[in-house]
C-alpha cells in the first residue's frame, strides 16, 4: 500500500531544468515536498527520500495523508495488547 503510494506521488512529480543546469523537483498537492539536484536523476533520488521521510512523519503524527487512506480495526489492536 504505502509502495504504491510513493510510486503514484512520484509519477505526479514535476520537473524544471533551472538556468544553472540543475534541476527542481516537487508533487503538487504534497505541501513541502521538493528537492534539487545536479542532474534529473540525482533530483528524482532526492525528491523520493523527500516524499519517504515526509509520509513517516506524517504517519507517526497521525496526520491526515492526501490520497491515502489507512483502515486500522482499534478492537484488533486491543486484543493484542
């Protein structure tokens, strides 16, 4: 679930060849997330640690995650404890 989730936010992803010769990167709709780097690939490897780390803390923070919806049964949770 969540590898189909950075696959489909990294497929959405846009790309600018700045003046430098370097390159910008960021996914509309995922506030915060952009990255830069020296070549195209070096901005999408950037731009994916980027939406990764962004996701984990927004899952540890239990905060509302655009696009992705996560199902958790509490009763589950309560009988394993």
């Amino acid at each position: 679930m969540l590898t189909e989730y950075l696959a489909k936010k990294l497929k959405d992803a846009h790309y600018k060849l700045l003046k430098d010769g370097s390159y910008f990167g960021e996914i509309l709709g995922v506030p915060g997330v952009w990255a830069s780097g020296k070549n195209l690939e070096a901005c999408r490897r950037e731009l994916q640690e980027v939406l990764e780390e962004w996701l984990v803390l927004k899952v540890r923070d239990r905060e509302r995650i655009p696009g992705l919806r996560i199902r958790v049964d509490r009763r589950k949770l309560l009988t394993n404890a």
